[in-house]
C-alpha cells in the first residue's frame, strides 16, 4: 500500500508542475489553445486516467488476513489421580481371568459329596474308597469359580528402586452359595503382598513352591498328586538365583487309632517357630533347574499332650525346552504333609503315647507339552505320591498313596482366548489296601485380559 501511495504523490507533483509551468510560461495573449497546448491537456488528461485507475485498485486489494486465534487450553482427562493416597511415580497393573468349566466325573466306590470341593477341582483325599454299592454314575458340574482378578501397584523411588504391590482373587475354597438360582459365591483372597528391592512381605506362593514347573492344564491345579501348592504369609529375601523365607507355621496331625474313622486329623496352630525355606535357581535359555528345602517344626499342645519334632524335606524340579515343546517335572522327599498333594497325607502321627512322629514319604511328577500347530497344543502329565505310615500302628484307614495321569487339548483362535477338553484317570488307596477311582472330563472356556 505504500507504493501506491508514494506514485499517486509522484503523479500529483507531475501533473501540478505541469499546470504551473505551462500558465507561467504563456503570456496572456497566446492564452489561445494551439497544437502544443492540445498535446499538453492530452497528457493531463492521461494522467489524471492513470491516477484514477490506481485509487479504484486500491480501493478493491483485499484487507490482510487477521491472525488465527490461539487454540483454547487443553482440558485434563482427570483432575486429580485415580488414588489420592498414592505416592507420585505409581503406576497400575489390572490383570486376570475369566474361566467357566463344565466337569463330568465318575468314581468308583460311592459318589464325591454335593457339597465336597473335589466336584470344581482335582482333590486326591476327597476320591471315595470302599463303598462301590454307593456308586451313582456320572455326576455334572458347572462353574466359573476359577475366574480370577488382579490389581497391583508399581512406584518408581528417586534412587531408583521400585516399591511394588499386588492383590489377587478367585472364587474357590469357600461353601457359601449354592447352584439352585444364582451360582453366587464369596471371593476368596490369593495373594496379597509388597516388594520392595530384594525384600517380599506378605501372602504369596510358598517359597518351597516351584511355580515355573506347573504344566498347563484344564484342571485348577494339574499334577495335584506329586507337586508342592501352598499359598501363605512369610518374610522373603531374594538375590540372584537364592531365596530364602521364613513362613506361617501350621501342623496337621493324624491321632493314634481313629477307630476306623477316615480323614479324622487335628489341626494344630501351637508352636513358635516359623517355617524356613531355602531355594536356589539356575536358569537359562533351555529352561531351568531348582533345588529347594523345608525345615520346620511339628507341635501339639493340649491339656495332656506337649510334643514337638522337627522335620525337613527336599525338592528337585525344573523345565527343559526343546524347540516350542518342553518337559517340567519335579521330585520331592522327606516330610511333605500339607505342603504336598492339598494335605493328602497328614505332617505328623500321634502315637499311643502322645509323641508326635514325623510322616515321611515321596512325590513327583512329569508333563510333556507338544505344539501341534501355534493355536493348537497338548500337555500329558503323570503325578504320584506315596507315604510311610508303619508307625500308625492301629489306624489302617490313614490315606497311603495317589497317582493320576492327564491329557489335555488347548485351541487359541485369537490370543488369551483358550478353549480347552482335559481327561483324567485317578487313584487312591488306604493303608489298609481299600482304593478306589476317578474318571473325569473337564471341558473349559478362559480368556484373559
């Protein structure tokens, strides 16, 4: 714009001096219009056209475009954290499951209670023995009890460290609700615990416990006869491949000549000593080998009784791959109580005399998973347990030994969506010799998230 400005002045100066010059240098007299004077309007003229046709251009330039307007403030999602009690740097962790099973069985003396947890899982101790006229055919049941939740917490420390939490829960081991309407039950408390460092507080797996072993199974647990599986509170101190803990205590004790009377024990919560653990792990890209041991201390107290023994047993276990396949296995001696098989064989005997006796015996077992296609897989397992029970004495009703083998087929149209059949065979026998079946199928649903 201010060119043009600056060449309409230009122009008004030229056409000005040129009016000026021509009426001072013209005498009055020659006033009259010759051919220079007509030449000289003409160029006015022409300039005065000129001098139009750059106002009409300026009056139509378009006006400067106005400055866009500063985006408004992003708003925040949330105004505050979703915990306020939280330290800053916390991140969270939600992750589990939901699983629905459909179990058919079949034992061979009498039918597994309504009411016995050995009709949503594997129980070797709940396989009826010695009354095959009681045999009623094959029972159905249908749950989503194994359905499982987890939330955990993760805080970042300024030196670097991190301070972890998690609580985690399912739907099993409890008798409230019933399948007449509503299928509802009571959840039930898994783990809950915090690490910080090197250091583990709180209820987890037992440390005693190898849970990288565990084959994949329909089944809750899998190879329940010849594995470890304890969840309880302790005290843990990790570094390296080392673990060493210091557990909740408990003893179940089987008295002196129950009269016949199966599965009678006493539970004992006396004593003051915790239960120690030790493990150390070598591991690698063809798999792992673990080496565990339990000290622990037996106790009874009563008004007439005041014993305790201490007892200890070992366990072996590992995994070995071989391509996408792999073998786990594991293999435990000493007193394996009710850290083996869900308590199948109690820790301790009570004599005739009120002494307390440690109950020793052997477990283990070995699954093989083959990848038939990368959504289709299978996992083969045997599982066994056997104990030592001469110093029972009179009670020949004490249970002695299970085995039982699995094979199961998985298919994973998409990934965490597993749909799966699992059939198992079982035994139990009692020291007296009586035993007795189980049959099942398991058909499952489970996607994870």
């Amino acid at each position: 714009m201010r060119t043009h400005n600056s060449r309409n002045a230009t122009l008004r100066k030229i056409v000005a001096v040129t009016l000026t010059a021509a009426m001072v240098g013209m005498p009055a007299a020659a006033w009259s219009q010759t051919a220079k004077e007509q030449e000289l309007e003409a160029r006015i003229a022409e300039l005065e056209k000129l001098v139009q046709q750059l106002a009409a251009e300026k009056k139509a330039a378009p006006a400067p475009a106005a400055a866009p307007a500063a985006a408004p403030a992003a708003k925040p999602i949330q105004a505050s954290t979703i915990t306020p009690n939280a330290a800053p740097g916390t991140t969270f962790v939600v992750t589990g499951f939901v699983k629905a099973d459909a179990i058919w069985t079949n034992t061979s003396d009498g039918e597994l209670a309504d009411s016995s947890i050995g009709r949503d899982f594997y129980v070797p101790s709940t396989i009826p023995i010695g009354n095959q006229a009681a045999d009623e055919g094959t029972d159905l049941n249908a749950h989503i009890k194994q359905s499982r939740f987890n939330f955990g917490t993760d805080t970042v420390l300024e030196g670097g460290g991190k301070v972890s939490t998690r609580f985690e829960i399912d739907f099993f081991g409890r008798a409230d609700g019933d399948q007449r309407i509503s299928n509802g039950y009571d959840p039930v408390i898994r783990h809950a615990y915090v690490t910080w460092g090197n250091w583990l507080v709180g209820q987890t797996w037992s440390n005693f416990m190898d849970v990288a072993t565990l084959p994949e199974a329909v089944d809750f647990i899998g190879p329940t006869d010849g594995t470890t599986f304890v969840r309880q509170p302790q005290v843990r101190y990790t570094t390296g491949g080392l673990s060493v803990s210091a557990e909740n205590r408990e003893t179940t004790i089987l008295p002196y000549d129950v009269a016949g009377v199966a599965g009678a024990r006493i539970v004992s919560d006396d004593g003051y000593a915790p239960d120690l653990t030790a493990r150390y792990a070598w591991k690698g890209d063809w798999g792992h080998v673990a080496l565990a041991g339990l000290l622990r201390e037996l106790t009874h107290e009563t008004a007439t009784i005041d014993d305790s023994t201490w007892a200890g047993s070992l366990s072996l276990s590992g995994k070995f791959n071989f391509g996408k396949d792999d073998i786990r296995w594991m293999a435990l001696y000493g007193n394996l109580g009710r850290y083996v098989g869900l308590n199948f064989a109690t820790d301790a005997v009570l004599d005739a005399n009120g002494n307390l006796d440690s109950l020793d015996g052997y477990a283990g077992f070995i699954a093989y998973r083959h990848m038939w296609t990368a959504k289709l897989r299978s996992t083969f397992t045997y599982s066994l347990q056997e104990y030592d029970n001469e110093s029972i004495l009179g009670n020949s009703v004490a249970n002695k030994s299970s085995s039982s083998w699995n094979v199961n087929l998985f298919y994973s149209p998409i990934p965490k969506l597993d749909i799966g059949a699992e059939y198992r065979q079982a035994t139990a026998e009692r020291e007296n010799g009586d035993d007795g079946d189980l049959d099942r199928l398991q058909l499952t649903t489970k996607y994870s998230f």
